[in-house]
C-alpha cells in the first residue's frame, strides 16, 4: 500500500542515520541518561527526607491552629506531592513558634515565684482578703477560646462566676510601676453540640458549660478605669450591652461593673458578657420597693450605680470612676483622657435635650457655668455621661452617693462630692470644645410574641426563642 510504503521509507532512512551515528551517539546518550537517572534520585531522596522530617515533627508537635489551615489550603489547591514540598517551610514556621512558646512559658514560671512572695506580704500588712483582693482583679480581656456559657444566676447581689478552679498569678516589678496579672479559669462540663433534631438543652446544661472568663488586675500605669453601667430587663437589654461592650474590649486596663435591676442575675446577659470578653463583675441591685411602687418618675438607676459606688470602697484604691449607660454612645478616646484626671472631670455630650447638647461653660479657659436644656435649679445640670470621678478622692468622701430623686442623680452626687471648687474640675474634650459621647436612645421595641412550640418544634427557632428578653 501507498501508506506502507512510506512508512518503510521513513524506517529505513531512520535506520541509516541510526547507524552512521550510532558510534558518537551511543556515548552522549549514556551520559544524558546517567545524569536523568542521578537527578532523579536525588529528588526522590530528598522528597522522601522531607517527608519523614515532616511526619516525625506531625507526630511530636502538632502544628498550630494557623498553620494547619495554611498548610491545608496549600494542599487543597495544588497536587498531593505539591503538599509535602510544602511541608519544609511549614516545619520551619511551626519550629519558630514553638520556639516563642517555650520562651514564654519559661518567664511565666519564674514571675510566679515574685508573686508569691507579694501576696504574702501582701497579707501580713493588709486587712484581709476584702482590702487586697483589688490585687486579684486583668490587665486586659482574653477572648475566650471554647464556647462561652450560660452563667447559673445567684440571688441578693451577690457578683456571679466566683468559683475558679485554677488560679494562676504573674507579676512582673519595673520601676516606678507595678503590674499584676491574674487569670482565673473556670472549667464545667462542655455543652454537646446538638442537631437541628436534637431535644432541646435543660437549663441545667446551659448553667454548667464550660467557660474560660476573663479577669482584670489593678495595674499602676495606665491608670484603672472602673465602668459602671446599670441596666435592666427588656428586649433591647443584650443589644445594648453588645454595642458597649465592644467599645469597651478596645479600652486597656478597665473593669466592668455591669449591676442590673432584678433580684437575682440573669444567665443570658453572664452569657453575652462571657461572649464579648471585657473583664467584668456582675451584680443585682434591685430598686427598693417603695420607689417601685410610685405613679411618678422612677429613679432608675440609682440603686444600681450605688452599689457600683459600694464595691470600688471595698476593692478599688486608685484609678477613674465612669457611669456609662449602656444606651449610649463612646468615643474610646474619652477613656484615655479621663484616666488622668485629679478629682472630677467634665466634658460635653451630645443629643441632650432641646440644645441638642449638655456642657459646661467655658470663658477665658476657665469653668464659668453649665449649658443644658434643662437648668432645674441644679448647681451642676450635666450629663451621667459627661463626667467621671478619681477613685482616691471618692474615698476621701465615704458619704458621697446618687441620690433617689429623678432628674437630680448627677446633681445630687456631685454636691455630695463637696467641697469642690470649680478650679478643682479638669475639663477634657478639647476643653470641652469637642462632642466626644453622646446619649443616644434606642427605639423602645415590644416584648417578642411567644414562639409557637408546637409548629416550630425540632427547629433551630427553639433554641433562638431562648435568647430573646421578654420583661
């Protein structure tokens, strides 16, 4: 056939060539396969020991949280043998964290050794464990790594979450200050996870899941700030305290006294201030009945914001007191600049009444008066946002307290600070040229309509209908 024979003729013009080159190309061939066959082998080797370093340190040092999800994202988008050329520069990365690790474990041990000697003098000079447990309050939130709980509620004020199972305290002295850090752990049963068909969780379940809380320690510098925030049972209530809460997790060395208005506390709000990871005390404070009972204006708050008042005489001797109303709003740079205030300081806020503003009057840089919609007769017509006070003059005054009058809390508190002369009175924002809180209000909602149990059995609506804050 045509196609054979030209297939023949290309082979045997092949064959010629083959055989006049076949002398000096026989040679170059055997050195070109040598060579293929020598780098060949040295890839495979050395794949082959990347490999096993990279199984032995799998089997010793399981990579970090980070570096597992980098190197699984590397697998996924590139060939399985991709994945172990990766693993050396992983291997690399794992060793330099690990490595961090051990240096930070080696000076946590040796700052325990200071601490105990601390404490123990601490508690040969002290009254006991009520004046020096300010020394046990953390520099900073830790977010916490596991689900956050339900707290169980206790009864008659008494703060929530005070068992601790370990305890673990580090101090480090650098002169001229002192900083304390203590991180208290708090373990329960976890709670299992449960599917779209699962019965739904007892309330027992929810008061005993595990939970790791965040602490605060008192340090020396930057000054302490102790926020006291009242609050009280109503749909936006979780709401609120998420919007501040947040605020706050970006303020350093702060504690927060979150008081409410019940008889006894409430596991959805522990829960959210598990969540958020503000280092936090949480306290009832229940109006007293005879208030509860009037036609007129009620005092809200005041109850509360008292027993923040009571607590930082029994545990607090330095920093700033600040009443922050959960539904306002805080520019974070406000609790920098009240740190550092010497007895009160005072600033304007905004959305306050028909001016639109409440501030005080400043003229020729001094104090020369108060600008509010609202004058009532008051010697101080200001805010609750717009002032905080220094925690070693408020000892210095142990009768000072928010009156039960509505409309004259701050008036009433202020005065009870006395004497304070107006030259006494920082004024921060820009001396009060600038608007750095505002008293905002959210939209009053109705309380949710009960969820129908029987239509919406077995669905995720259970568990949220659990979540909502009905009065």
């Amino acid at each position: 056939m045509k196609g054979g024979g030209a297939y023949i003729s290309i082979g045997s013009s092949t064959s010629s060539i083959n055989s006049m080159g076949s002398g000096s190309g026989s040679g170059s061939k055997m050195t070109l396969g040598k060579s293929v066959k020598m780098y060949l082998t040295i890839f495979i080797a050395t794949t082959c020991i990347y490999m096993v370093l990279y199984q032995y340190h799998m089997s010793r040092e399981p990579f970090a949280p980070s570096e597992v999800g980098k190197h699984q994202e590397k697998s996924s988008s590139s060939s399985y043998i991709a994945s172990y050329l990766w693993s050396p520069m992983s291997l690399l990365m794992a060793n330099a964290t690990t490595t961090t690790t051990t240096t930070t474990t080696t000076t946590t041990v040796s700052s325990t050794t200071t601490t105990t000697a601390t404490v123990s003098n601490a508690g040969q000079v002290g009254q006991g464990s009520s004046s020096g447990s300010i020394r046990t309050v953390s520099l900073a939130a830790t977010r916490p790594t596991q689900a956050s709980s339900l707290a169980s509620a206790s009864a008659g004020g008494a703060a929530a979450h005070k068992t601790a199972a370990t305890t673990t305290t580090t101090t480090s002295t650098t002169p001229p200050a002192t900083v304390t850090t203590t991180t208290t752990t708090t373990r329960a049963n976890p709670i299992a996870k449960k599917g779209p068909a699962s019965t739904s969780m007892s309330q027992s379940q929810l008061d005993a899941a595990h939970k790791i809380r965040p602490t605060f320690v008192a340090a020396s510098e930057p000054p302490p700030l102790y926020i006291i925030t009242p609050t009280y049972r109503r749909p936006e209530q979780l709401a609120e305290l998420t919007r501040l809460g947040y605020t706050l997790k970006h303020v350093a060395n702060l504690l927060w006294l979150v008081i409410e208005d019940a008889n006894k506390t409430n596991p959805l709000v522990a829960h959210t201030l598990d969540r958020i990871g503000v280092p936090y005390e949480y306290m009832v404070a229940p109006m007293p009945e005879k208030y509860k009972q009037t036609k007129k204006a009620k005092p809200r708050g005041v109850s509360n914001r008292n027993r923040g008042l009571e607590y930082l005489r029994q545990h607090a001797t330095e920093g700033v007191l600040y009443f922050a109303d959960d539904d306002n709003t805080y520019d974070i740079s406000i609790f920098e600049q009240m740190r550092y205030i010497s007895k009160v300081g005072m600033w304007p806020v905004g959305l306050v009444t028909k001016t639109g503003v409440s501030s005080p009057i400043i003229r020729n840089g001094k104090l020369d008066g108060y600008y509010d919609g609202w004058i009532g007769g008051r010697k101080y017509p200001v805010d609750m946002a717009g002032f905080a006070v220094n925690i070693k003059f408020l000892r210095q005054r142990p009768h000072a307290q928010m009156p039960f009058k509505p409309g004259y809390e701050e008036d009433g508190f202020l005065r009870s600070l006395a004497p304070l002369d107006n030259d006494e009175i920082d004024l921060l924002a820009d001396e009060c040229r600038d608007i750095l809180t505002w008293h905002t209000q959210t939209k009053k909602n109705p309380p949710a309509q009960a969820l129908n149990k029987t239509r919406y059995s077995n669905t995720n609506l259970v568990h949220i209908d659990k979540l909502l804050v009905r009065p």
